[in-house]
C-alpha cells in the first residue's frame, strides 16, 4: 500500500473519532431517555415504531443532507464551522442593519456551538458510566464521580489537538460502530418488525 493511501485510511479512522464522535455515542442515551423518566412515554408498540422512526429519518437528513450535501460543500479557504462561513457573509451584505443581523446569527451559532460542546459530552459519559447500574447497583454512588474523572482525563487529552484525539478515539469509535451494529443484527433477527420504522409516516403519527 502506498504511503498517500495509507495516510487516507489513518484520516478516515480519525475522523470518526473527531466528526463521528459525538452522534455515534447518542445510542447511549437518546433512546432511553425517550422512555424513562418522568417526561418518558409508553413503550407501546406504536410508539417504539414512532420513537425509531424520528431518530433514523432525523439521522438520514441530518447526516446525509445537511452535513453531505450542504455543510461539506461550503468552506472558506478550506476552513469551516460557524465563524470561518459567517466571515465570509460581509462581503456580499455591506449594509449597517446587515451587518448586525449577521453579527447576532453569528453569535448565536457560537453560542449553540458552545453549548452543544458542554452538554453533550457530561450527558454521553454519564449515560456510559450509568450503565454499571446494570452489573450491580453498588456503582450508583460512584456514577457522578466516575463520570466527572472521565471528563476531566477527556478534555487534559483534547488540550493535544485534534490529531491525537482522532489517533486514540477513532480505533475506539471504530470498535464501537462495528459492536452495535452486530448487537442490532443480532436484535434485528429476533424482532425484524422494528424495521418498519423505516416509514415515515409512523414517526409522523407519532
């Protein structure tokens, strides 16, 4: 294998870790918590199939059109994100009023992009530590503790930048893609009726 192909292969490992990261983990929590709680509703039938149906059709169009068909599409000088697309606004809307309402949309892009980068993370760990209630509910004290420690040793390793994030999670969100998805074939060939949440109209019942 050639030196560029492999250095292809190693960038698209690490960007699971980097890019794939963050969406990948939400099995870990985003269907529970539609479920349980005090805001939770029924696990009935129908509403497994409506819950499933939001989540894959939410997933398709965010990933496979916002993120491939517009957002991958749009840079500046080969950067992205929030700001570096917001920079290049001005230069077509010059106007004083213009240049506020591009400023607020800025800074609420910023602000959205903050937040998701500080609640994501507490909620994924958490709802990865929670899981030891499973072995044995002697870890539910340690839950909160565990959890604070991981993102502590999380983010003193995000200060290396994103080559060393990617070179350590992206083996490791690679592990994990391929866990789940033999742990649902495996569920798939006991229950293959979930797989009619593939519709969108049960998601639109729903």
């Amino acid at each position: 294998m050639s030196r560029p192909a492999r250095n292809e292969q190693l960038l698209l490992l690490a960007t699971l870790g980097v890019v794939f990261g963050d969406i990948g983990t939400s099995p870990l929590y985003a269907l529970r918590e539609c479920f349980h709680g005090s805001h939770g509703v029924p696990p009935t039938p129908p509403n497994v199939l409506g819950v499933l149906s939001l989540v894959f059709w939410a997933l398709v169009l965010v990933i496979s059109v916002k993120y491939v068909t517009i957002v991958m599409r749009a840079d500046n000088r080969g950067e992205g994100g929030t700001i570096a697309l917001m920079a290049l606004l001005p230069q077509h809307y010059r106007g004083p009023r213009a240049r506020g309402a591009l400023l607020a949309l800025g800074l609420l892009g910023t602000a959205l992009l903050y937040g998701d980068g500080m609640i994501t993370p507490a909620i994924t760990v958490l709802g990865a530590v929670e899981g030891l209630n499973v072995v044995t509910p002697l870890f539910t004290p340690y839950v909160v503790p565990l959890s604070l420690v991981i993102l502590l040793l999380l983010f003193l390793v995000q200060s290396r930048g994103t080559e060393s994030v990617g070179a350590v999670f992206g083996p490791v969100m690679a592990v994990w893609f391929v866990t789940i998805a033999l742990l649902g074939a495996a569920k798939l060939w006991h229950a293959p009726s979930v797989l009619a949440a593939i519709n969108p109209a049960h998601g639109a019942r729903f």
